[in-house]
C-alpha cells in the first residue's frame, strides 16, 4: 500500500489554504509566473464545501480490447480500485478522461470506501455516476457532468500517478489543490507555503479595503489598488490588531 | 379523449422503481441488452424529486408556414393542448424538439391543467418558459434549456405518439420513465417487472456492501464486487430479516 | 461623474416591473415588434431574486497592448472602475466581452463598492470572479461563467455606454431591464410604460385563467386563450375587485 | 415499388431551377414567407455541381433493441434499401438522423444503385460513408459529416416519407430541393414555379447591375438597389434583347 | 468620400509582405509582445491567394427596431454600402458580427463594387452569401461560415472605423492585416516595416536551414535552431550572393 | 537513436493495406471486436494521398513552468525533435494534445527533416502551423485545425511512446495507420494480416457487387448482401480469374 503523502507538516498549511478564496489563490499564482493553475468548466456538486488536499492522478482512455488485457495486468481490480485503496487522508483523486461525458466515472459504493479511507475530495474532467447519493455524502466533488452508465463501457483505466491535463490545467501527482464553489486551483508543491502566506495578507488587506469602500466615502480608485493614505489607514487597522 | 395507460397494475410497479436510483436501473437495462438508456445532458429543474410514469411523445419541427397548415388539421388548438387533455394519471410528456433552445416549449397556464389531469412529468429536449414559476409547482420537470419567448415562434408541433429521440435515446410511446436529480432512464415497458426487481435486489444488496465498507476492515476489492466471504456474511445479513 | 438616469418618475414603473415574470414581459415586447429581447444562455448566480434597473453598457476587447495604450487615455483607472463609479442607484452594468470566459471580468471588492453607489445589478455574457463571496453579497448578478483569473490576461475595456450584443441581444445605453431566476428581458425605454401596464393585465388574467384550471372543470382549449364564456367569467372576476 | 413523382412536367421547371443561384431562391422564398428554407452547416463533398430534385425523406433514431424489431417489420431490408429501391429519376434522399455524426449512414455499394435509379442527390445531417470513393461518383452529396463506421452501430430507420428536419429546415415529402456550392435550399412545391420565374428575372437583372457596377462609375448606392435611372437603363438593356 | 490610407510609400512595404509566410510574422510579431496576433477559426474560401491591405472595421449587432432606426441616421444607405463606397485599393473590410452565422454579410453584386473600388479582401467572423460566384471572383474572402439568407434578418451594422474584434484578435482601422491559405494575421502599423523586414530575414534563414536537412546529413537538434557551425555555413551562403 | 520498427516484412503488408478503404477495414474491425477504431473529426489537409505506416506516440500538455523544467530533462532538445530524429522509414508522428488547437504543434522546417527520415505520415488531434507550405510537401498530415502560433505558447511535450487518445480512439506506440480522404483508421498489430486479407477479399466482392448493381437489373436487397444467386455468380466471376 502507498505511503501517505499529506504529513503531518501539511496540517498547518492545509489549515491555512483553506481560508482561502481561490481567486485569490489565482491571483498569487500568476504573480509566481504559474497563470493557467485554475481548473475551468469543473464545477461542484454541492455548495458551501472547501476542499484541500494533494492530487492522485488517475488517466483513462477510450476502451480498446487489447488495452484492457494490458490494464488488467497492471491493475487486476482495476485503476479506481487501486487509487482508491492507495488513498490516505487528504488524498484528492483528479482524473483525466479526455473531457468524456459519456459515462459514469464514479458511484456512491467505491465513494464510500475512499471516504473511509480519509479520501479528501474529487476532480473529474468526465462524468460521475450516483449524483443523487453522492450530493448527499459530504465528500467534495467537482466534475463535468454526470452519467448513469458505468465508465468500462467508454473508458480503460490506463496511466497512474502520471502528470495530466484537468479542465485545461497539467496536474502533476502530489499537486496541492484547493477548491471552493468556485472551482479548483491546482498549487505546485515547492510553491505552496508562499502561497498561502500571501494570500492570508492579500486576504486581510482585502478585508479591510471592503470595510473602507462600504463606508461609501472612497472611491474605488482610491481604494483598489489602495493609494498612500489607504495604505497608511491599513497599517494603523494592523497596528491595532486586527 | 385518449383512455388511461397508466393501469390500476402500474401502482405496484411504480412504487417499486421509484425506490431506485436511476443508475441502478441504468446498470441492469445494459445487463439486458439495452446499454444506452439514459437521457444524457437533460437535468432536472429542482433538485430531490422522483419522477415515474410513461412516456406520452410530442415531436416538434421548425415551423414553416405549409406545415403549420397540415399542423392545424391534425391538432386544431396545437399538439401541445392536445397531449395535455388526453393525459391520464402517470403520463410523462416527452418532448422532442430537435434540440432547439431558442423557444419555451410550456409555460405555467398550460402546465398546471397538466398537474390537474395527473401529469406525473415533462421530460425536454429543449427549451421551457415560465422556469421561475414553474421551479415552484411542485412538477417533475427535466429541460436542456430555458427561454422566454413561446416556442411559436421556432417550432410547430407535428407528431403525436411516435418514437421519438430526447437526450440521444429513443422514446416509445408508453415507455416507462425514472428520473431523479441525476436525470432520466428509459425503460422498455416489456422489461419493467423485471427491472424493478432486479433493482430492489441491488440496491439491498449495495446498501449492505457499503455498510462493510463504511465499517473501514475490508479493502474495496473484497467488497465491490463481493468475494465469496462478503457474499456469506449478504446471505447471513438478509437471513436476519434485513 | 455621471448624473444619475434612474429618475423619480422610474420608482413606480420599476416597482410594476418587478412584479413581472420576464416571459410575460417577452411576449408582450413580440407583440410590439421586438421578438429577441431574452438574453440567451446567461442565468443567475443566485435564485429568488428580482433585477429592476437601466442599463450602463461596457465593451471589452482581446488585450493587445497598443489597444491597451489607447484604453488607459481613455479611462486612466480601468473602464469598469469608471463605470462603477459613474453608477447611481438603479445602474445595472451589461458586459459585451465577446463571450470570452477565460478570466474574470469582476471580484467581490469592486462589487462591493459598486453595491454602495446603489448599483441594481450586473449582467456579463463573459465570467465573473470570486463566485464564493458574490453569491452572498445580494446583489443581482447573470453571468455565462465563472473563472478564478483576472479579466486583464485577456480583455481591455475599450467601449462605454454605446451599442453592445449581450447574450444575443443588443443592449442601449439606459435600456430598461428586467431579470428573474429564467434570466433578463431588454425593454426599450420608449416602450417600458406600455410594457408594464400590459403586463400587469397579462399576469392578472394568467393568474385567472390558472384558477380556472385549477378547479379541473374546463379544457385547457376553452381556457387558454379564453372563449367567450371564459372571458364573461374573467370580465365578472374582475368586477368583484380582483 | 413507388410511382415516380417528378413528373414531365417537372423537367422544365428543374432546367429553370439550375440556373439559379440558392441565395436568389433563398431571398425569393424570405419574400413569399418563408424565411428559413437554407439547410445550414450541411455542405456538398465536391463543388462546381448544382443538384436539383424532390425529396424522399428518412428519419433515423438511436438504435435501441425492440425498436429495430419494429424497424425490421416494417422494412425487411432496411429503410434505406426500401428508400434507395422506391426511388425514381430526379429523387433526393433527405435524411434526419438527429444530426448523429458517430456513424455513417451511406456508403459506395447502395449509392451506385442510386445512381442506377436516377437519383439526383443526398442530403444528410449526419455523416456517410466511403467518402473517398463518393467523392469520385458524380452524384451531389451534402452532408454534415464523414465516418468510417456502419451507421447500425448507432442508428436505425424508422421513419419514412414524413415530415423532417435537416440542417435547421423542416423538410416535407415532394418538396423540391435545389443546391449548389453553398448548401441547399428547400422550396416548398406550391411555390416552385412562381420561384423559378421570380429567380430568373432576379438574376438576370443583377447581371446587368453587375456589369453597370464593373464599368465602375455609379456608386453602389444608385445601383443596388437601382434608382430610377438604373431601373431604366435595364429597361432599355431588356428591350435590346438581353 | 473618405481619403485613401494606403499610401504609396505602402507599395514597398506590401510587396514585402506577401512574400512571407503568415506563421513568420506570427512568430515575429509574438516576440515583439503581441503574441495574439492570428485571426483564428475563419479560413480562407480559396486557396493560393496571398492577401495584403489595411482594415476598414465595422460592427454589425442582433436586428432591434430602434436600433435600426439609430443605423438609419447614421449610415442611410446602410453601414455596408458606406464601407464600399469609401473604400480605396488596399482596403480590407474587416467584419464583426459577434461571430452570427445565421445569415449572410455580403454578396455578389456589392463584392463586385468592392472590387472595383480596389478592395484588397474581405474577413468576416460571421458567414457570407453567394458563395459559389464569390469564389470566382478573384478576391481574397477570409469567413467563418455561408448562407443564403441575407444579414438584414439578423443583423444591423452600427459601428464604423473603431477597434472591433474577428477570431479572437482585437483589429483596430487601419491595422495591416497579411493573409494566405492558413487565415489572417493583423500586423499594426506602427511595426509592419520592422516586422517585414525581420521577416525577410527569417525566411530566408529557414530556406536555407530546410536545405540543410533536405541534404539528410545534421540531425534536427543541429539546425534548428542552428549551432554555431550551421550558422557560419549560413553566413557563407549569404556571402554567395543568396 | 531508437531501432526502426517497420521490418522487411511490413512492406507487403503496407502495400495490401494501402489498397484498401479505410471504411472496410473498419468494418473488419468491428467484426473482430474492435468497434471504435475510427479518428473521428481529424481530416487530410490534402485529398488524394494514401497513408500507411506505424504509430510513434507523442503527448503535450497545457505548459506550466516546472512542468517544463521536468520535460526538458527528459527531452532536452524538445519531444517534437525527439521523436522526428528517432523516426524510421514507415513511422506517423501521433499526437495527443488533448484538442487543444491555439497554437500550431509543428512547422516546414521540422516536417522537412521528418521526410528526410522517412516518415510516412502525422495525425494531429491539435493544430499544426505552416499549413500553406505544408499542403505542398507530399506527406501525409490530418490535423485538427491551423494555427499560426507556435506550439510553446500552450504546450509542452511530456510523453512519448504511451498509449494516447486521438480523435476518440486510444493508439499505441507501433499500431498499424492506415488513412485516405476519410481520415484514420486504427489497426492493432496483432491484426494487421488479417484485416488486411479480409480486407481484400471484401474489397474483391464489392468491385464486383457494384458491377452487378451498375447493370440496373438486380434489386439493391438481392445483391447487397448478396442473395444465393449472386453468390454463385461471384463464385463463376472469381473462377474466370478476376
């Protein structure tokens, strides 16, 4: 079985991403020179769930005999079983499909086992089957669509831990993602605790900056971005603890 | 007016699938032969409502105003009237329109002589008006699209109670339709008993199966599908009245 | 800065309009000449709520940086700071960013000093950021997406208050809108008076029309359009003070 | 087998027909009422032939298998061998697939047995087969798409002679189809002879504006529309025998 | 009558021009910082026909009576005419029409003014007429799609000479735009001469570099791009006259 | 330099194999299990050429800085000159960019050298750039779409000689290509002798089928599939040594 992935030094870091909005996560990303990390046309399930954790990444392609003879060789119960089974907590399954739709990627009983196995959410650029149920699970999904036929009738479960392409984004294994109703933004490893130290001030300031324009006094341009005198107001609102 | 489809036999039937989840039924339609059943990328307008009943079919094409003509012989106050009068408890107007979302196809006023003949659901391939309205009624409605102008102006109503396609399935006249948040499934009258049977069974079956798994001891491959082991413990778990 | 063009005189006329469900108002505008006032394929970020207000239009192009040159001359801080700026109660920004939802055009700050200047709304055939925080800040917002990144990696505002194309509908500068949870109707200025009287009839009928219906006594073909019995009915309906 | 139904009398009007352009029927038909008679994003597969004749029409559906037990009752062989054997010299098969592009619905065998029956041409919102050698066959194929795979996999006839849609279009039995590099227009048969003569004059007065514009002169305005003086310059060009 | 902007100190510059390949001054004109510079998704309607001339923009918006109206004034002859009649040689219209394809932007008796007006093309993001004798007539059209229906039923033209966008790129008036089998690339102004030459330069470069390897004896990696010893070998070659 | 993989003995397969149409080698393949062997969506940039050769697999993803980095470990030269300079007489450069058509994936200089080394063809499910020069080259190439922008503005190539999915179809590394005006059709290794002997054997019977068709005198149900009769009369036809 695989070793777990999230340590405990991620605790700390976790916690901190996920009071984060993505966009701003976004925002720093691209500053960083990373400016394609958002995983578009992907949406959640459900609302109101963030979501963190690091990628497993899981790739299928288009059903082919002699390529499922070749799978079955590497994966006798099958790639989602094994990623499944691997799993550890605050691992995300991202899976490249090639955008298929047109069948049912995952349901509420292998849902069930990764749940328990400290699974921390979902990222499908295909389909899931089950929406009824798994809307109800608790677990964070993002996917493109839902289907209600299983996925061996289109897909082959083929390549594993490998980098892919997710909503227009290459995830590479152990990526850490974040994901909020928004959708998911996709976080290198090496960048990650900057990221998040960044986006905590970028958060705080944007904090304050609501508070001054919802005083109606300000214009935006005096505001955002913030001029001398702004600035100078939010290092006293700092000053003061907040 | 058209006599009842929707038998006094049909009660039981229909209790009974309206007790699965459509992938279920999905799953056993392709074990009988009958692997594209479910209408792809038709969701439905509100969320956590069961839909069954059978298919009553509408065809609509682009209007042209020599068809109109032979429209207005065959349906004098327009197709759409006429399938809502001749419906009887359980029927599910099934709509297909070519896909086109540039029009309403119903609105409210039409929609609730509907709910008072006994409609159990609108199921269509294009576009409904009214959706703020109709959200609220209380109607199983699945729809690719809204808009808010009468389908008058793009469609004219043609066929009645012929095979029909929506959302990449054909549709008979009196099939029977399951749907529920994840969309709709299209069972071939012949196969329904059938059907409902073997979906109780797996859904017992796959309640239990997860209630092994949610217990955290047994790895996914031993459980889904279950080893010999798991199946004696299914055997022992139904033996105690489950 | 901009003087307002929501006048007194605007109150009563948008206090009828909101009573209005847009499709009514869509026909209505069909019978007056106007058959493509529906903005197509751009719904709300958020259910339940009514739009009323005028349109305050923007243009936004491909960036191209001697495109950006000319823009920054024209608005020194950003076109859509100008144009929140500019705003009085009762604006409600429309976006011709030529369909393009590969950025953001608008995050939860700028909105919230938008929502100060009394701001009534915002439609954008483009993406909206920050979709976590807008869809609790109150305020109307339709849009055809969402993406996590800024707006400027892709478009430059370059065109304000003139002609634009908004989900397939041409928007005037002061165009009179209407949205609901089916999305926004364009109403002419010239046109609105007539509109809302009509309407107010329109749905005062329907509301008719639907009890009758729903005492399931009367065909949907003698009730909808009424017959002459129906209209009596209507006619007496109305006498009591309905 | 079917009696022909282009009858002698059709041979004149047809000869009069492919000498037009379908942007001249086009506009003639918006003239007389009817505004969408243009098959849209149907092109031909080889250019610089002009295809004239009625439709025999075809409805195809996803294949399902108790509808192609029904399919077999009613066409042993197949709908389109039933279709390709009725037909007579000047038919055109117009096929309605639900603009299904996974499979292809003709291929060289069956078309050279067309051609042996006369048939003047397909139209097919799908896709065909054998393109490679269609190409090369001399009869007018317009079609949506090209595959490799036998349309049974995806598709079955059900549907024949009845109202369809193509490209956009509803297209009846006997309607008379003319086309040329840029699609394919459908005049309605009533209507035909009056579109043939109005078609010849149209363009025989836009040669004549052509050559009064190429000797380069009058701007566009005084021309095309022609103003009074144009309009006698024709006059006077007509009574010199052109 | 608008004065001609293609200069005779343009001659030089144009023949330069069409002596380059498109991909050259993309790749050019993105190492410059204006990496979005090709027109995508709208292909030529012939082949091997190089096209070179400045913009002469117009915006065309959906049909709206008051609208109309607006263009009346504006442009009495309408805004299509009033583009032809200015035009001058070297010309190209360039067409935004929010990317329609539901009717056609231009036909054959107004191309044939164009042409005599010295008209050097034509880019349309929408789709045109009278396709097959348009194709004839020797000027280079660039267009997204064909029909047969003229553009008054959808679209009105309201904006003359302002910055416009077609397949993706911001086009300004007066822009060069370069145009060969592979589409259009928009060149502005204030860098054509500088682009123009480095773009002499590197084709001839890359005519010597294919030389090389066709002689089959460096590998890729050596050539392209050249070590230091191809490079001399290239020197030499200029040396010798090439 | 990698070893070639068409042997000696390919050269009479590939001659058989090049005088087949790809729709019946299709067919062959469904009839031993392998329905979906068709790249669906990706045509010839010029008619009349036959492809055959082996597949050398290549697949790109979205760029990200340090996913670049990893790639240029691997590849330090880049895959695309990677995998050219490893080509064989015989080899199809395959590629996987996941649909992405923004920027050209390779270029004349690069496709010069690949011809050099005897490359029999490439299948792009992306763009390609240099179309103009490229459809004059001689070889083979079926691609997606154009595009004059260089391929590192979007992708950058991670993996070579895996399975891939391209245009629907799952490849690997040495599968047997066979294309012609239709497009691509795969063929799995193991197969190869077979489909191909069947191939002609099928292409031998319906030479002769159309013959019998093409004399008008038999029904299309009596030849295709052939009745007794007609069997019998192939049998005579073979036996006289055609």
């Amino acid at each position: 079985m695989a070793t777990p992935r999230v340590t405990p030094g991620d605790a700390e870091l976790f916690k901190k991403l996920s009071g984060l909005c993505i966009d701003t996560v976004s925002g720093i990303l691209m500053g960083l020179g990373f400016p394609d990390q958002y995983i578009a046309g992907i949406p959640p399930i459900t609302l109101d769930m963030k979501m963190v954790g690091r990628a497993r990444t899981l790739r299928y392609l288009p059903i082919r005999p002699d390529l499922s003879e070749q799978a079955k060789h590497k994966y006798p119960c099958g790639l989602t079983h094994r990623a499944v089974e691997d799993s550890h907590p605050g691992d995300i399954l991202v899976v490249d499909s090639g955008g298929c739709t047109e069948s049912g990627f995952i349901g509420d009983v292998i849902v069930s086992r990764f749940i328990v196995r400290g699974g921390a959410g979902i990222v499908c650029d295909g389909a899931i089957r089950d929406y009824s149920i798994l809307r109800h699970m608790g677990l964070p999904i993002y996917t493109k669509g839902v289907h209600a036929a299983v996925s061996q009738r289109r897909l082959i479960g083929i390549g594993y831990e490998m980098p892919v392409v997710c909503g227009g984004v290459s995830v590479l294994p152990g990526d850490i993602l974040l994901g909020d109703d928004e959708g998911v933004v996709v976080i290198p490893t090496h960048l990650a605790d900057q990221v998040a130290d960044r986006g905590l001030a970028t958060e705080h300031r944007e904090t304050f900056l609501r508070q001054v324009l919802e005083r109606g006094v300000r214009p935006i341009h005096e505001v955002y971005p913030p001029n001398e005198e702004v600035l100078k107001e939010y290092e006293e609102y700092k000053r003061q603890g907040h």
